[in-house]
C-alpha cells in the first residue's frame, strides 16, 4: 500500500528503491526524516543491508540556527566517514552553508539541491530557468540558461505514482 503525505510526513524512518535521477537511482535506501541518532540509523541501515541514506525526506531540512546546523552535522558527517552512500535533499536557499559543511567533499555524498517551482506546466514555452550567483562575478564564472521545456524530459521525470511503494519502519 503507497505511503500517503501524511504518513509520510508522520514516519521518522521508511525503507524504498531510490526513484530519483542521480548516482543511486534503483538503490534499496534508507529515508529518515530530521535529525535521528546515528546508531539507530546505522542499525536500521546495516539490518536491511542498505549503503544509501537519504536525509531531508519529507522537506525535513530546515536548520534555523547554529545549534540545528551543528545537529546535521553531527549526524551526516561520521555517517560519511563510515562509507554510507548520504543524499541530502535541501532547498536552494540552503546551497552556500551546504558548501560551508564540506559534506561535499566525500565522494558519496550527494547534494539534492530543491528548487521549488509550483503549477510548473503554466509557463509558456518561452520560460527560462536561469542557474545565477549571488551577485555578478561572485563565485560562478558565469550563468546557465535553460529553456524549461528542454528540461522536462522523460528521461529526467519521476511521476508522483513512483514514490508508493516505501515500507514505514519503526
């Protein structure tokens, strides 16, 4: 039976094949949401034979301050250290302290960056996702422009029907 929002949002813990476009698609994954212990993560993980751990499900990453950033890190970073595949799904808001953390300096870790871009069918053709910098010349050597349409294949597309066959743990 698919886990709807709310049971999903209620879960802490719930176990599925990855179904996202990125290195780790069709893994067996470990989805844990806010900040949990890392023993019991790595419990969970290493009873179900899982090397992938998706943090942030359920848009559950959202520090506010440095206590909660230190929290993250606390858990991401020996999870990293202990060779675990860790993708973290994180809004675009969050991409400069992201890069400050230096998760992404392990070669299994995994930025999802989330750009939020609702009612996404009623722009025109014409529409433009534009990847900038904080300012002109900051840290980018340039822009990336990208006609929307062009960004929305098949190829790249995971349906919401997709995301229902994950098992709550407890």
């Amino acid at each position: 039976m698919a886990i709807d929002t709310q049971n999903r949002k209620a879960a802490t813990y719930f176990i599925g094949i990855e179904v996202e476009n990125t290195v780790m698609k069709g893994e067996e994954t470990l989805f844990v949401v806010g900040v949990q212990p890392v023993d019991e993560i790595c419990r969970r993980a290493d009873d179900n034979n899982i090397k992938h751990l998706y943090f942030g499900t359920s848009q559950s990453f959202t520090p506010a301050n440095p206590d909660e950033w230190d929290a993250w890190d606390n858990m991401i970073t020996p999870l990293l250290q202990a060779g675990y595949w860790v993708t973290l799904d994180f809004g675009v808001e969050y991409a400069d302290e992201i890069h400050e953390e230096g998760w992404g300096e392990s070669n299994t870790f995994i930025a999802m960056i989330s750009v939020k871009l609702p009612y996404i069918k009623l722009f025109n053709y014409n529409t433009t996702l534009k990847i900038d910098d904080n300012t002109w010349g900051f840290s980018n050597p340039g822009i990336w422009c990208h006609p929307l349409h062009e960004l929305q294949t098949k190829a790249t597309y995971t349906g919401w029907n997709h995301y229902g066959d994950d098992t709550i743990i407890e």
